[in-house]
C-alpha cells in the first residue's frame, strides 16, 4: 500500500475520543509517512477540540469507535 495523498477518513477513526484529542492537541507522526499531522493544541482550545471531535462522531460510520474511553 503506497503512501495517502489524502487526508485522513475520520468517519471511520478507531482509536475513541481520547485519542482523537490527544492526535489533535499533540500531533502524529507516523513512520513511513511523510504527510504528519501538525500539533493543533496551541491554536485550539480543549473545549474547541473536544467540539471538533463531538461534531465528527456524529458523522462516524457504523463500525468506528468514537465511544472509545476518553482521556
């Protein structure tokens, strides 16, 4: 499998809340990819993370596991 030209499918993320907000706070970086996801935590608050994360779970398909334990 070669390297995504495209963002991430978050309808489908498999990693809970939490983590959604930790990637997002804190950044990726993910071997083998030069595409990383930048730390957003110094330009967004908690509370605008948390509603981002709120907002894009209700568009999760069936199978994703936004319901995971949040940090």
């Amino acid at each position: 499998m070669g390297e995504r030209g495209a963002a991430a499918d978050l309808r489908v993320f498999n990693k809970g809340f939490g983590k959604f907000v930790e990637i997002v706070k804190n950044g990726r970086d993910v071997p083998a990819r030069t595409a990383k996801m930048p730390p957003w935590g110094g330009v967004l608050s908690d509370q605008q993370i948390y509603q981002i994360g709120a907002y894009v779970e209700t568009l999760a398909k069936e199978g994703a596991n936004w319901k995971g334990p949040a940090n």
